[in-house]
C-alpha cells in the first residue's frame, strides 16, 4: 500500500524538486502493481496533477528567465529559451 505521508502538505507552495520527487513515488507505487483499482486510480489522479503543477512551475521559470535577458543596449529584452539546450 501506497504511503500518503510522502504527500507535500501544500502542493502549490513545493517546490519542483519536491513535486518530481513525490510524482516519482507515486510512479513506482503504480508500477509495483501492489495497489488496488480504487488505490491505483486515486494515486493516478495525483499523479497527472502531480505532473501538471510541476509543468505549471516549468512555465513559470521560463517566464522569468525570458524576463530576465536584456539586449545589448542594457534595456531588458524577452528572448525564448532555446528548448533542449544543455
């Protein structure tokens, strides 16, 4: 059986490493196939908002580093972070 004290107690306030480190969890509970049909479809209900607050938190560091490149001429200048780049 799944342990729920892994569970962030606010999700909108952890942090992404937090949020990825439970969605983890919550993958290997499933995978393990130990879990009943109630068990599994709740831990897979936490698991797709798991992986949708994380994405949220993605946007939201993309967002701020765009904002945070300036143009040659010091004034600041959005530019889109160039996906896959090391």
């Amino acid at each position: 059986m799944a342990k729920t004290s892994d569970k962030p107690e606010k999700v909108a306030e952890a942090s992404y490493d937090a949020l990825v480190a439970r969605l983890e969890k919550v993958v290997e509970a499933l995978e393990a196939g130990d879990l009943s049909l109630e068990q599994s479809v709740e831990q897979f209900a936490e698991g797709v908002k798991l992986a949708r607050d994380a994405g949220t938190r993605l946007d939201e560091a993309e967002r701020r580093v765009e904002q945070l490149v300036k143009d040659a001429a010091g004034g600041e200048a959005t530019a889109p972070l160039e996906r896959g780049a090391p």
